[in-house]
C-alpha cells in the first residue's frame, strides 16, 4: 500500500480562512463492489465551495471534495464486473441510493432520502487516487479529453437535469442567470434543441463567452432580457436574482432553480411574479438515468468545454479563483 496526496477541508470557512490543507495519505482500497481510481482529472464545482466554507452542513469531518471525476481503473473490489484495469470511468455527485424507498421505486433516486453524495459524504477527487461503487460510475465518451470531460459529470448533468426542469417549449426562449461551468454547457443543449437563449450574467468575459457560443444576447444579471422568457435557469446561487428571473418570465414561463445552495430570496409579488401561472422549481442533484442521458448527447453533439487547468497541488488557489468569479467555464484539476 502507497502514500497519495489529498486535499480535505481542514475547518469549514470561508475561502479567505485557507479551509483546505493538503496532506499526505494511505492510497485507498476498494471495498465491495468499487472500483479504485487513479484521478486523471477532477473539475471543481461551485458545491466543492459550498462543502468548504460551511455553506453545507459538515457529513464527513476532513472530507476530500471533488465529484466530477475522471478516473482510471486500478483495481475492483469483489463483486464488480464489466470493468476492467486501465478504463477511463467517470464519478459524479450521487453515489448510493436505497432503491427500495418510495422516491427510488418511481424513478426519483434523486430524493432518496438515504442519498449520499462524493466529496461530501465520502472522499472524492482533490486526491490522486479515490474509490466509487461501480454501479454509479459512468462511462465516458472518448471524444472528450479528461479536462473536458471531467466538468460533465456535474456541470453538464445538473445544467440538463436543471433543463428539463424548466419546461422549455420547442423553439423556445430561455433566460441563463450566471454563466460558469454548467450554464455554459446547458446553453449548448439549449441551443442544439433550438432554443433561443439569452444570458444575463455580471462578468464580462462570461457575457463574452456566451455571445461566441451563440446566445442573442448577454446582459448584465439585472437588467430585463430583451424579449419575455418562456422558461429560465438560475445557475448563480443568488438569492436576489429570484424576483429579477420571475419578472422576466412570459406567461406560464417556469425558473428553474439549479443551485444546492442559495442565499435568502427577497419577497415576492403574487400578481408581477407569481400569476399568469408562472412558477418556480428546484433542482435537487441527478439521477443516473439522467447522467446516462446527458452523456450520451454529449457523445452525438459536440460540446465546447470551456477550462481552466489547475495542478492538483494548487486547490486552495482553484476554489478561491472560482470564489471570485475568476474562472471562465470550469477550472479543473489535473493530478
């Protein structure tokens, strides 16, 4: 058995505080029915922010974040079959389920209330090696890179999860509130299902960004969208933008709220927010059915991921330059 290098959340705070600290650990072993992965690459999410400075309530004192996990297979545990030695597998947010509760048997896995989740509930990919069940492992499309497919497997999945939540009608318009790793590939879907999109972010290079991929328009995140919005997703965790998001909606227009964590939302007025049958919907993680979903449209349209590459002993610098909005599309860690 060898030492690896892992990063853990040393006391949540905030970014300023230095929550993470790098240490030296045994690598892992794969129990039953996991894989053991040696990390090629791991994206970080904006939910490894929230794990870090407390913004989540703490499920694994010294956790290691990271759940958007390129791996490759070093060994399985017993039990595993259909993977072998030197795959490339991918990990993402969800990695057990009951399967016997009334959510998993209607196919809402992503409401088990025995749900538990990488890099929060176990160690996941700010390591050079991490192990996962294999029946929540996916596989991976090789058109992709590992940078650019690492950001998929949270980004990509909860932005087309976070989609089908916003009910868009065909040819539709849609509104993106805050334009990071996974709104700017939700934009991309959008956009191949023939959506008319329009961003509304405060970072200028996201706006920028967004108008290269093909947006109508990008805007400041207050100010109106051009025209009346059948369906919006607010990526940025902004309590705020609730109201500006509902009052840009058309009439029985839905937001979708994509985000694990948001500040407190200001109050609402039923006739310019609520009525004509506007309405507001979470988004709470993914099934793997819809990871399957998004990946396989991954590998039969094109994606541009955009990244930032980060050594792994950098972390610390990744979380905090993604804290500060300095990040354009998805920083990701390369071990």
């Amino acid at each position: 058995m060898s030492d690896m290098l892992a990063w853990e959340v040393r006391q949540p705070g905030p970014i300023a505080t230095d929550p993470l600290r790098a240490v030296v650990r045994r690598r892992p072993e794969p129990d039953v029915g996991e894989l053991l992965l040696r990390v090629r690459a791991c994206a970080v999410c904006r939910t490894d922010l929230h794990v870090a400075e407390g913004d989540l309530p703490v499920h694994r004192p010294g956790v290691t974040p990271g759940h958007e996990i390129v791996g490759e297979v070093v060994a399985l545990g017993d039990g595993v079959e259909g993977f072998g030695e030197g795959e490339r597998v991918g990990v993402a947010w969800l990695r057990h389920t009951c399967g016997h509760c009334v959510y998993c048997l209607r196919g809402a896995e992503n409401l088990c209330t025995e749900s538990r989740y990488t890099g929060w509930d176990a160690d996941g990919g700010y390591a050079q090696y991490t192990v996962a069940p294999a029946a929540y492992v996916y596989r991976l499309p090789e058109r992709y890179s590992d940078a650019e497919v690492a950001p998929l497997l949270c980004a990509g999945i909860i932005g087309f999860r976070a989609l089908r939540r916003a009910d868009l009608p065909p040819g539709g318009r849609l509104g993106v509130y805050g334009f990071g790793a996974s709104a700017h590939l939700a934009t991309q879907v959008a956009l191949a299902q023939g959506a008319r999109v329009h961003v509304l972010t405060r970072a200028a290079a996201a706006r920028a960004l967004a108008l290269d991929l093909g947006a109508a328009s990008a805007g400041g995140a207050d100010e109106p969208p051009p025209e009346p919005l059948d369906a919006a997703i607010l990526f940025a965790p902004v309590g705020d933008l609730v109201p500006v998001a509902l009052a840009a909606l058309d009439r029985g227009g839905t937001l979708a709220i994509a985000g694990i964590h948001l500040t407190d939302i200001p109050p609402l007025n039923y006739e310019r927010h609520l009525f004509q049958e506007r309405q507001v919907r979470s988004v709470t993680a993914n099934t793997r059915a819809d990871g399957r979903d998004f990946l396989a449209f991954a590998a039969a349209h094109p994606l541009r991921v955009t990244t930032t590459p980060y050594p792994l002993e950098a972390a610390g610098t990744a979380l905090a330059d993604l804290a500060a909005d300095r990040v354009n599309g998805a920083a990701v860690l390369v071990p």
